[in-house]
C-alpha cells in the first residue's frame, strides 16, 4: 500500500485525498463513473471530470435524481460514485434505502463536508444526523476514514466491495492521526493507542483531539486506549469486545448527534456482547457558523482538554462502583 | 382470427405490420384483465383501477413491440421500469403470457411467500424495483448513460411506465430536465395518465398543469394518444424509437378499463 503514497503529504486536505483517488480508480477501471450534484469543485470531483468527461455527470442541483442516476448505472454493469455534501445526500436517504439498498447496488456515496466541516456555512450544512441514517440500512458499508492517507486508501478499498457504501468525510481540517505508510484494513478497527483504564473510540479528523486528550490524561497517570473505528458498518465486534474486556470503559467521542452514530454503534455491540459502560461525547445540539472548526469543537466539546475532562468524569463515577 | 397459443404468438408477434399485432393484443389483454380480475378476488388489497389502465401500454411494451437482448451485458437488452409500481399485477398477468409465470403463480399474488405487492427484481422479467414513486426516470436515466457508454444505446430502449399522480413527485422533473439535457434518446417514458390517483381525481389532489406543455418546455417530444387503443401505442412506441430527442407518450387511459363498475367511479379497489 505504500508504494501507492509515495508523499503522503501531498495528497492535501481530506477532500482532495478522495478527489486524488477518484482520479487513481478512473484510470484503473472503465467502468468508474462519477457523478456529482453542482458541487463538482467542492466535492473535488471536478478532476476527475476533467481527465474523463464522458465518465462524468453533473446532475445539477437535484441529489435525488442523482442517486436514481447512480442506481441505474449500477445496473447498467457500471462503477457509480455520487459525491455531494453528507446534510443533503440525506435528502435522499429514501432513495438511497428503497433503490440503491434494496437492491443492494453497486453505488459508492462519497459525502463530503460531513460534521462541523463546513463551519463557515452554518447549521444547515453541517451534518450531524448522517451516520446514524446510514447504518441502519441493510447492505449499507459506512466508513469514516480519520485523514486524507486514510482517505485515499478508504477509496481504493470499497472500490473492491461488491454493494453500497456511504464513505464519510469532512471537507478540510484533517490532521494526520494514522501512519501513512500502514495497510487499510477495511472493517477492522485500529487502535491507535493502547491502554488498560478507558478506551476511547472515534472516527475521522476529531480523532486528532481524542489522541490528544489521551496523552493529557495519561500525563495524568491514566493509560487510555483510543481506537479508530473508520468502519461503521460492518463493525468489528470481535476487537471491540477485546478492548471493552481489557479497559471495562468506553468513551465515544463524535462529530455527530450522540444518537444512533457511533455512539449507537458500540452502544449496541457490547449491550450485546460484552456489556460495559459506554459514554458519549458528542455534538450538544445543531452547529452555527463559525469562523474556523476549532470554534464548533469548542462550543460542542471536543477539543482535547474537554474531551479530557468527560473522561475524568466518566472514570470516577463508573470506577467508583 | 384464430387463438394462438401464447407463446407461439410471442415467437412471431414480431414480424407482424401493426394491425395484426393489435389484434393480436387485444386477445392477450383480454386474458391479462381477467388474471388481474382473479387476483383481485383473491387479494382484495391489489390496485386494479391502475392495473386495468397500464396493462394495454404494458401489452404493447413487453409483447407487441418486445423486449430484445443482444448480449450478455446489462447494456445489451431493452429495460422495462414500472415506475408506478403499484400496478404491478398487470405486469405479472403479461408474464404469464410470455411464460415467465404460471396462472398458478397468480394465486401468490401478496402472500407471505408468493408474489411481491410491487416490483422486485429477484423475479426474472422484472428488471427494476421500484413501489416509492417518482423514481423510475432517474434509474432509467442512468441505465441509458450506462448504454451510451458501451455504444449500445441506439440499439436498445429503456422504457418508463409513470401514473399521472406519480408526476407529483419533484423527482420525474428532476430526472425529466436530467435526460432532456444529456439528450437520452433512447429512453421512452410512457405516462399512463388515468385521472386519478390514490384519494380521488388529480384534478381535485392536484392539478397536474398541462402536462404535455410541461415535458415539452424541457425538451422532450410529446405524442398524446388513446392509452387503450393498441394500434395507436404500438404506433407511438415505433415513432418514439425513431426519434432524436427522448419522447414521452402520454397515455389517456381509465382507470378500471374493462371493469365496468370501478371503470365508472375510477375506483382503485374491488
């Protein structure tokens, strides 16, 4: 995987890792089609449309037509991906379910701009709902790569998986959390730090404050295990249950409302596989605009010393018992 | 003319000049419209006012025009969308026709673990699955781009039956500009526009505007026609293959068409 990465650091902000790569797959496959809803500069799928313009379509302001768009493409033998902003992919949650899921299609949702990302742009961009619609669906992959290595590769892994997938990213902030010279494992949750009181799970580019609020704590004297469950769905019960055995605590830490995201997610595997408390950290309500993202993390939490702090908190009154 | 065996009759409808194949129609639809009947009184909650006004469009699409594959490849057959898929009985008592199903099939229709209550495409002669309306044009836009990426796409047709009520949905005009715009000609949407839709007449839920106006303010070429008379459809269809720009048929048809009683009040259900 690495000769795939000669320079990691060129690749650039989490965006215009998955535009890169998007541009890799189009010469390596046909059958690649990519399509987009007026955001073709935003999404950064615009190079791809300028070195294959016959293998892209802009759809125009109208993601629902876009993702029946996708769908038959799908079914026509061909390799859809539909990129748009994750708040208004939702908008077509409903087709994504009773078209592209139920018939378990071929079609790869790229949704950018997900979470506080687009802070600028206020609450009505900033997706805070979309994990949650996204896992529920039946065939549905969902993944969350955490930075733009992680990104690019992401893209060439669902490439090979036969079905939907919702691949979650933000639009710019995107701090390096994972080695860019590892494999992508897909499926497979990666711990990015081991350790034996708390565990603290997250996904995507807050895990760069999560790594951070880790190392504050054990400064602290805490050992805090963080993991990087970059795929949603399926979800590795089998390493989730190790680290809730090895820690007996699990914090969850998210850019997403703590309802049915990863919280949810992990909420729910060890409920019924290995049941520990679980603690979320997450978005207190609907986002506004702000002037940078760290602003949102502020107000919303999840900056390192906030995240450090719900941990503490978490640890005294669950190790109290 | 004599009663030809059902799929002898498909074998050679083909090469027929129009009028025969009409007539040969009208046999075909008789016995669709009364498995659709005997579904009905099997399984009350079926739609048959909107059965009874697709089946004639449906009749010409699948057996007097046909469906043609030349390739194994999903861009190398024709395509066959019930946008409107509740009425999907019609499609089944034609599949019958085409040997795909059996009377006996029928029976199923909507039991636990017979014939689903709208299209699924687990079912061989059911291309697409659909029941949420408005998505039809969309999928068959795609699946048209798909052709015209393998150079098949003036070989082959997608074919896109809509209800009027279905044009409600905001989605067929997101997919109806969509298609005008890339210039899919070889997509042929049909709308069998029967008046009605689920609580009552479209004019009193929601006036559709002028309907042909609208496609044809888009780009799309609109031929208007008698939804029951199958010489006109299969006229309709043939010019539709033939044009430059994607076409739209619309399809006045009633709903209950055959059906006395609920062809008079434009009822849904027996």
């Amino acid at each position: 995987m690495s000769s795939q990465l000669a320079s990691p650091e060129s690749l650039g902000a989490i965006r215009d890792a998955v535009g890169k790569a998007l541009l890799r797959l189009g010469e390596e496959d046909k059958d690649v089609v990519v399509l987009t809803a007026d955001v073709a500069r935003s999404t950064r799928t615009r190079w791809f449309a300028e070195r294959f313009p016959e293998r892209f379509v802009n759809i125009g302001i109208s993601e629902q037509d876009m993702i029946g768009f996708a769908a038959g493409l799908a079914l026509g033998g061909k390799k859809p991906y539909a990129a748009a902003f994750a708040m208004f992919m939702m908008r077509a949650w409903e087709q994504i379910r009773n078209t592209v899921d139920r018939m378990n299609l071929n079609v790869k949702l790229i949704a950018t701009h997900s979470g506080f990302s687009d802070h600028g742009d206020g609450a009505s961009h900033q997706s805070l709902e979309d994990i949650a619609l996204m896992r529920v669906l039946h065939n549905m992959t969902v993944v969350i790569p955490a930075d733009p290595p992680q990104a690019y590769k992401a893209i060439l892994a669902i490439h090979r998986v036969r079905g939907p997938v919702y691949l979650r990213i933000g639009r710019d902030y995107s701090p390096p959390v994972t080695d860019p010279s590892a494999e992508y494992r897909l499926g497979e949750l990666e711990l990015l730090r081991d350790g034996e009181d708390v565990a603290l799970v997250s996904a995507g580019p807050v895990l760069a404050h999560v790594v951070e609020a880790a190392k504050m704590l054990e400064a602290k004297g805490l050992s805090v295990a963080v993991a990087n469950l970059h795929t949603v769905k399926p979800i590795d019960e089998a390493r989730l249950v190790r680290l809730a055995q090895r820690t007996g605590l699990v914090v969850v830490v998210e850019e997403h409302f703590p309802r049915g995201g990863l919280f949810g997610a992990v909420a729910e595997t060890l409920a019924q596989r290995y049941p520990v408390p679980v603690v979320p950290v997450a978005a207190k309500g609907y986002g506004h605009s702000a002037r940078s993202v760290m602003d949102l993390y502020e107000r919303h939490g999840l900056v390192a010393d906030s995240i450090a702090k719900r941990v503490v908190e978490a640890v005294e009154k669950w190790r109290k018992r | 003319m004599p009663i030809v065996s059902r799929l002898e009759l498909v074998r050679r409808i083909d090469s027929l000049p129009a009028q025969p194949r009409a007539q040969i129609l009208h046999q075909v639809s008789l016995r669709a419209r009364k498995r659709i009947l005997r579904m009905a009184s099997i399984e009350k909650s079926i739609h048959v006012g909107s059965s009874l006004s697709s089946l004639d469009i449906l009749a010409a699409i699948l057996i007097g025009r046909g469906l043609r594959r030349t390739g194994d490849k999903p861009t190398e057959k024709d395509w066959l969308i019930l946008s409107k898929g509740h009425a999907v009985p019609a499609l089944y008592a034609l599949l019958v026709e085409l040997g795909k199903l059996t009377d006996k099939d029928l029976d199923t229709i909507r039991d636990i673990d017979g014939l689903e209550g709208h299209p699924d495409n687990g079912l061989d002669g059911v291309d697409v699955s659909t029941g949420s309306l408005g998505q039809g044009l969309s999928i068959a836009a795609g699946i048209a781009y798909a052709m015209r990426l393998d150079h098949t796409w003036t070989t082959h047709r997608v074919f896109v039956v809509l209800g009027d009520g279905e044009l409600d949905e905001g989605q067929v005009w997101e997919a109806a500009a969509t298609i005008a715009h890339l210039g899919l000609s070889n997509i042929v949407a049909i709308v069998d526009a029967n008046g009605f839709q689920l609580d009552g007449a479209t004019s009193e839920i929601k006036n559709k505007g002028d309907l042909a106006q609208r496609w044809r303010s888009l780009g799309w070429r609109v031929i208007e026609i008698d939804g029951h008379n199958h010489e006109m459809i299969l006229e309709a269809l043939s010019e539709a293959e033939a044009s430059p720009q994607p076409v739209v048929i619309i399809a006045y048809t009633r709903r209950g068409n055959g059906l006395g009683v609920l062809e008079a009040t434009g009822g849904q259900h027996v």
